[in-house]
C-alpha cells in the first residue's frame, strides 16, 4: 500500500496524517491563522533595520511582520505586495513576528488550506468524515499524546522534546549502556522530526561517548536515518551534541501545543464532542480555562455539524487534556 494523507476538517483546525502500512510518517495541523506561509497581501513597510535588506511591514489587518531581500529603492511608508514565508512562532514569553518577502507582481491571495497545500505537492489525499475512525486507527491519538508530552519511548529508553527560544532540544534518557542508548534512539528521532512536524534549529543532546569512533558511529546511524530529511547536520561533538537545522515555515506539533495548551485541548474536545454517538444534547466537561478557549463560534460550528444543543460544565480538578463530551438528556 502506498502512502496516503488522511485528512479531517475539524472544528477551528485542519488536521492530517501521511500513513502507510498503518503507520504515520508525517503529520500536519493548522488553526486557521490567516497569516500563514502562502498569504501574498499588502503591506506597509514601517520600518528599515540596520542592515538595509530586511525590515517590518504591517499587513492591512494590523499585523506585524518581519521582511526579507528589500530592494534598494523601498522607503519607509511605501506599499510592497509581500509573500508569507513564515508563520508567527508562539515562545515563552513573547511571539517570533511572521517573516514575509517581496512579491512583485504577485495577485494577493489567501493562504492556501492545508489540503489545498497538499494537495498542490501532488499527493494522495483522502478527505474524512469527523467520525471516521481511521485516523485513530493509524495511531492518531498516539502522536496527539507525544506531541502534549514531548516524550516518545523507545526499546530501552525515551527522547524528550522541549521547545526553547533558541531551538528545539532532543534530550535521550534511558537505562542502556551509552553506544547502545544512542543507537536505539536515532530511530525515534529521526521518525518525531517527520511525525512532529519539527523544523528550524534542532538540538540532539546523546550521551556523551568518549571513543571517537563511538560518535562516528552515531553519526552515520543518525545519517542513514535521515536520508529522506532535507536540512544541515553537524558531527556529534565530545560531548554528545548533534546540530540540525531545517528549513522552518510553522511551529511544530511539540511547540504548538507546548505553547497553547488550553487552545490544543479545546480542540481535542471538540473533535470528541463531534464523535459523541449517542443521543441527546452535548455536555462539554472541562477545565475553566478549556472552556474559555472554546471560541463562539466553535460551539455555534459544533451545534450546526451535530444538530445538537451544547451545554458546558466547568470542573477545576479537571487537568487540561483531562475534559471530555457526553450525551445528556435534552
């Protein structure tokens, strides 16, 4: 069998997986952020930085964003139709802007969906009605709890994955000699940078290993697993340290729901709420602050798609990702 996307139009995001023989290989969310890469528009430029090609220009809807290959001649105040390269990444503390680029000639255009953007590549998609159960067939739930804990085990061990400012950090914890802990590990990298949609700069902390070879070792392990991954890679240091660096265009799964916990399991309880098979009116039971971020017309969205009356109950012993929907008498 092929690989194919699988692909589900959920309630405020778009969601899909690349499966083959019951595996998923790479994964997609959106949320529906209008800018976001493909998004050709107007922009301001209001401000030129220091080292002349790159500046800030604000889109017509207030928002700021980074720009790059200015050409010479653009001057403060002045309108450029630019290109969205990269979306907003959401950090500790603060929000990247958008990095946008010129694009002279371009017709302003929204950001393409994300079946649209897959479907452009040429790829089989195949489009699933919310109560499909092939998605969690394939392991969906699975990745949806990697990607809340940043930890996916291994034979012998487990890597953790921690979005920072500066990039994304690998760690490998484990029992196993450390050759060993090390190789059993390059798999598991190698397939959450595919399922987890990671990009940017990506940090690998292995363990340390003394012997030279050792680290060759890894090197051409972590080399070969990666044969499909396009990006740069660095030889592992004498103290373990492996430096990747991909082309980056959206947050990652880890970073996305790291960063938007409560937004993430809203969702997460809308796509069960939408699975509810019994009768009866849909009770949304949460945590206050999931509820919260359960937007109007998500719930508007919800009560169209099922024919229902929604209620919601707030319940502040309730963990983020601990809600869930039931049928209760109308």
């Amino acid at each position: 069998m092929s690989a194919e996307w699988l692909y589900e139009a959920g309630i405020g995001e778009e969601r899909a997986i690349l499966v083959a023989h019951g595996q998923i290989l790479s994964a997609r969310i959106e949320w529906g952020d209008p800018v976001r890469p493909g998004l050709v528009a107007p922009a301001r430029l209001v401000k030129r930085l220091h080292d002349a090609k790159r500046g800030i220009v604000r889109l017509e809807d207030g928002t700021d964003a980074f720009i790059d290959h200015l050409p010479r001649d653009a001057t403060e105040g002045v309108t450029l139709t630019v290109r969205v390269v990269r979306a907003a990444i959401a950090e500790k503390g603060r929000t990247k802007l958008p990095v946008t680029r010129p694009a002279p000639g371009e017709a302003p255009a929204p950001a393409p969906t994300l079946r649209e953007e897959i479907e452009a590549t040429g790829a089989t998609l195949r489009a699933l009605p919310v109560t499909s159960t092939a998605m969690a067939v394939n392991g969906w739930d699975d990745l949806v709890e990697q990607a809340l804990t940043g930890e996916i085990p291994f034979a012998g061990g487990s890597i953790i994955i921690s979005p920072t400012p500066a990039m994304t950090l690998i760690d490998i914890d484990g029992t196993l000699p450390p050759l060993k802990l090390s190789l059993e590990a390059v798999p598991a990298i190698a397939d959450a940078l595919h399922r987890l949609d990671i990009g940017g700069s990506i940090g690998i902390d292995f363990p340390s290993l003394a012997d030279k070879k050792d680290r060759q070792h890894v090197d051409k392990a972590l080399a070969d697993s990666l044969i499909d991954w396009t990006g740069e890679r660095t030889a592992m240091n004498g103290f373990g340290f492996v430096h990747l660096v991909a082309r980056l265009e959206r947050p990652s799964l880890v970073a996305r729901f790291a960063r938007h916990r409560s937004a993430a399991a809203a969702r997460i309880l809308l796509r069960a709420a939408e699975r509810v098979a019994d009768p009866g009116a849909l009770l949304l039971c949460a945590h206050p602050a999931v509820l919260d971020a359960i937007r109007p017309e998500w719930e508007a969205e919800l009560a169209r798609r099922t024919g229902r009356t929604v209620r919601r109950k707030p319940d502040a012993a309730l963990s983020l990702i601990g809600g869930y929907a039931q049928a209760i008498p109308q």
